[in-house]
C-alpha cells in the first residue's frame, strides 16, 4: 500500500486512542504524540507517510508544524483535524499545505474517505516521480506491417489484452517486444493504471532485488530512505519484466512467490506487502533451453509462459520493411531537421536484400544514417545506407527497376542518369546474394557502375570518385561492353559520359 507509517498528533488522549485504534485496525503502523515537540521528533528517527495534526496542542499551533512540513524533502501528507472549525481557519491551512481538513468529531466513513484519497495521491507522486527519470525511446512507436506475420501477431494481442494472464514475449534483440508489451497493456482494462518498466539486464544484481521489492530504512549502506521497489509503484497497472533471463536465481525465487501469492516484502523489512500486477516478461533467449542448463528455474518459467507471444525477426517479413523505412525517415526527418522526400528504388531494394540481424532496432539506426548522411539531395540512395558492399539485389518482383525506369518511395521521383545533353543514359543493375558475398571482379563492377550513377554518367568525376584514371574507367566499360565518347585525353579534360 503507498501509505503506511502514520502519525497521529492529538493532546486528547480519548479523540487520541480511538484514532489510533482505527488506523491500526486497517493495517497501518501508527505512532502518537500529544506535543509538537514529540511529532517532531518522530520526524526526525523516521519517514512517515502521513500526520493527523491537531490544531490546538500545548505547546504551539499545528499550523506552525504544517509551515515547518514544506521544509522537508521527505514530508509526510498533513491532515488537519480541529473542534473549532472555520472557513479562515481551512483556507489558512490549505495554504500551508493541508491535504485535507478534517472537523472533529468526525465518522468512520469520513476517515475512509481521507485516507483513500491520500493512498491514490500519493501512489500518483510516486508513479511520476519514477517516470520523471525515464526514458522512452519509443513512444509514439506502433506496431508497423501489414505482412501474415504480423497481422497474427495483432490478432493474438488484440485476443490476449482483455485479460488478467501473464505473457511471456521472446524474440531476437530489436524485434520490439516493449512495443507489443505496450500494446497489451494499452489494449487492457488497466490502460490507464502504471505501466512500469524493469530492464533486468541493465540493473546491476546487488541492486535488483531492491528496484523489484524496495526496502526499508537502514536495510544496507546507502538506504538512508525508505524505497518502494518497482512491484509497488505498478499496484493496480502492469509491469514490465524486460529481459527477464537475465535475473539471478536467488531474486528468481523472490520473483516466483510475487507472481504466486501476489505477495511481497522490502529488503530489510518483515512487512508483507499485497500487489495487485499484471506481469508481462521479455526475453531474447530460448528460455526453454535456459531450463534444461539450470539457468532458469523451470517453475518461473512456467508462471510466466501462461500465454506466449513470439515476435517475428525482420527477416521474415521483408515486406513490411518499405512501411518501415519510410516512417523511419519522416520520424528522423523531423528529428534532426533534414529535408527528405523519399527512398530511392536502388536504396529500397539494399534494404530489402540485407539480413538485418539486429532487426526492426537496425532499420531504424540505418535509416537516421541515411537521413542525415542524404544532405540536400532530398531522396536516400544505397550509399547513404552505410553497408559494407551495398548489394543492390531484385529480391522482389515489385521491386525490380529496368534499365531508363523511374520509381521512388515516398514520392520523390528517381529517373536513369543523363547525359550532359539531358539524354538518360540507363545504369543497369547488377546481381548479387542475399548474404552480401560477391566476387571481387564483381564487386569491382558493381562500384564503377554505382559511382557513374552517383555522377550522372560522368566519367571525370566518376573516375575522380574511384581514385582511377579515365583511361582505367574507358577500358573497364569496354570489358563490360559499354561503348564510350572519347572526348578528350586520359587525364579528363572532357567530361565525356557513357552512351
């Protein structure tokens, strides 16, 4: 529960001991005190959730105490109860602070209703507090593709969010499992609780037991506060488990008794601490196998794979990849300022051929590249993409381009490379494999056609861009069987180009 250490400070011992009485029935700690100087110094051995403050005690106002509250950086919530209620009496302590105001005497009912809205209050400021410090590197993503693949994948999803059930993602490094994470927690009817992320991998593992569970005061060097863990910052929302391979066997077990009993206590605490979460799990490893080498224990993972989700890597669905690259640029387009109107056909079939090991993750590194290495061209070409041999291969039927054809992603139009009278000259495209493996002749081939294409068919600049003569460049096209105008000397004094 976000509230559970109380003081109460009342000098009338009957008002006193039935308040306390109250607050210990529904389970809080409760400390009393009958002076200021008493409440002050439980506030000083102690972090407190929450003071019932009278207004009149021996020693002082409870509003001196309300003004001194602001001070503090850990501060309990203030409620102010009083016998001698007025409107200037509340309005003064609202300004100093109060959480609530309270006339004495005050019913059952009344009391319910305060502390209700101080536990939602407070688990809010907890919430924002943590998401504060993170970082969202998706947001506004969605699920991207109209491929077989992942129109199941959404179709599963959209069968799965309802439901109270954990759900177990894998798939490789940059799939986007967070993105589909996302969407069943958007698609649940805890969309609008928490949504709390833990990076298993990322936490180092002293540490993770106290982001999962928080702890207490004192519970080791360093725990000058008390912390609530992740678990319950998401009570009543979902929590993320990202790569939960990586969590070590002894927070394994803690991890398993949360997920059985909805259970949990703080590092160095002896409180039980019911959660109410959704657990989502990410993975990008065979867990499976991970149980058969005594990494994982098998009774986790049978709580977690209620319901397995697999996300497909880039490369069984090559077909989404166009829908992709191009809300990628608009998205970098935006981001770093660059104008750019569309992906070159050439460009779209290097993207289309790569293997993309790291998947969706990689697509999106390349295509920022591509945005801010395209300058003012206006259109991404396979330069621009940053590969090794950049293989230009028709690994789709849509997507092969004819010698003289035209065709562009994104609306910008790309046309063959043109002669200085304007004529188009055609540069053909040459053949490669999906894994990028070409012979060095042909390697050799497919550069000096690319950089004539780069050059618009100009041979000085061409040959200027390989580090070669125009000799070497009239003599290769000569072997490919590409005549050339022979307009000036070796060294280009011409800026002849190929017919």
């Amino acid at each position: 529960m976000p509230i559970e250490k109380i003081i109460v400070l009342e000098d009338d011992l009957i008002v006193r001991k039935n308040l306390e009485q109250q607050l210990r029935h529904r389970r809080y700690d409760v400390a009393s005190a009958a002076t200021l100087a008493e409440a002050q110094d439980l506030l000083g051995r102690d972090t407190f959730d929450l003071i019932f403050v009278d207004v009149r005690l021996p020693d002082g106002e409870g509003t001196d105490l309300l003004r001194e509250l602001q001070t503090r950086p850990q501060r309990p919530l203030a409620v102010i109860t009083t016998g001698f209620a007025s409107v200037e009496s509340a309005v003064e302590c609202m300004r100093n602070g109060a959480f609530d105001y309270l006339i004495k005497p005050f019913s059952a009912d009344q009391l319910e209703v305060t502390l209700k809205k101080a536990e939602e209050f407070t688990q809010l400021l907890r919430v924002n507090r943590y998401l504060s410090h993170e970082e969202d590197d998706d947001a506004g993503c969605e699920l991207l593709g109209k491929s077989p693949a992942m129109e199941t994948l959404r179709s599963l999803i959209r069968k799965v969010a309802p439901t109270q059930a954990t759900v177990l993602i894998q798939g490789e490094s940059g799939t986007g499992k967070e993105l589909v994470a996302r969407a069943l927690y958007r698609q649940s009817p805890r969309g609008h609780a928490p949504f709390i992320k833990v990076n298993c991998a990322a936490i180092p593992e002293n540490l993770i037991e106290s982001e999962f569970f928080g702890h207490e005061k004192g519970a080791f060097t360093g725990a000058i506060n008390k912390r609530e863990g992740r678990f319950e910052l998401a009570h009543g929302g979902t929590i993320l488990l990202d790569e939960v391979s990586e969590v070590s066997s002894q927070v394994q077990a803690k991890l398993l008794r949360v997920l059985q009993e909805r259970e949990l206590e703080r590092v160095g605490g002896n409180r039980t601490i019911k959660v109410d979460v959704r657990v989502i799990a990410t993975t990008n490893r065979n867990l499976e196998q991970s149980v058969q080498r005594k990494e994982f224990r098998q009774d986790l993972y049978f709580r977690l794979n209620v319901v397995p989700i697999q996300v497909p890597p880039l490369r069984e669905r090559r077909s989404d990849i166009p829908e992709l690259a191009e809300q990628f640029m608009h998205r970098f387009s935006r981001k770093h300022g660059v104008r750019v109107t569309g992906i070159s056909a050439a460009c779209l079939q290097a993207l289309k051929a790569h293997g993309w090991p790291g998947n969706v993750r990689e697509l999106q590194n390349v295509i920022e590249r591509a945005v801010i290495l395209s300058g003012d061209s206006g259109l991404l070409e396979t330069e621009h993409l940053g590969f090794a041999t950049a293989p230009v291969v028709a690994s789709d039927a849509d997507t092969l381009v004819s010698a003289g054809a035209s065709g562009v992603l994104g609306g910008a139009p790309i046309s063959a490379a043109s002669d200085a009278a304007g004529a188009e000259v055609p540069v053909p495209l040459v053949d490669g494999s999906l894994n990028g493996i070409v012979s060095l002749a042909e390697l050799e081939r497919q550069q000096i056609f690319r950089a004539l294409e780069h050059t618009r068919g100009n041979r000085t600049h061409a040959a200027r861009l390989l580090g070669i003569s125009i000799r070497t460049l009239r003599n290769k096209l000569h072997e490919y069987g590409r005549d050339t105008k022979d307009g000036g000397g070796d060294d280009g004094g011409d800026d002849g180009v190929v017919d």
